[in-house]
C-alpha cells in the first residue's frame, strides 16, 4: 500500500466542495451572486444578448480573483500590497 503525499507541505489545498478549495469556493458564490444581481438590476434596461455579456464581464473579476495565485499570494494580498506600497512609497 502506498500513500501519495505532497513534495512541499505547503502545497496541499483541502478540498470543500466540487474539488474547490474554501477560497475558491467562495467567490464563486460571490461571482454567480454578481451576476444575478445585475441581471435583475439591469434587465428593464438592456436587451437579453447585451445582459448576459454584461452579466459575465461583471462575474469575471470575482470569479478569477478565487483562482489567483502569484508567487503563492492571493489576490486579495497581491492587490492589498500594491495598494500599500502605492500609498507608503
């Protein structure tokens, strides 16, 4: 019998739901609630074609934010660094 295990510990991500992540799972909540939301909010406005692309350029941000990793930051402390490098420098 053989146990597979991780070269670097740090790698390991526990799986919550469909094989996401807690994170990842999370904003796509959040990106289908975008979604919706603007869906409702925008439907007496715009045609359904027209709805839908605005539906999905306003879910996509979320929705790549919980799948983002640079040099093992997120996006939001990528994003959070930046900003305060912007602001402290």
């Amino acid at each position: 019998m053989e146990v597979k295990i991780n070269r670097e510990i740090g790698d390991y991500t526990e799986s919550v739901y469909f094989g996401l992540s807690l994170r990842q799972f999370i904003f796509s909540i959040l990106a289908c609630g975008v979604a919706v939301g603007l869906y409702f909010l925008l439907k007496p406005l715009f045609g359904i074609e027209t709805l839908s692309w605005v539906c999905i350029l306003g879910a996509a941000p979320f929705a790549a934010i919980g799948f983002f990793s640079w040099h093992g930051m997120t996006a939001e402390k990528d994003i959070l660094t930046k900003y305060l490098n912007f602001i402290y420098k």
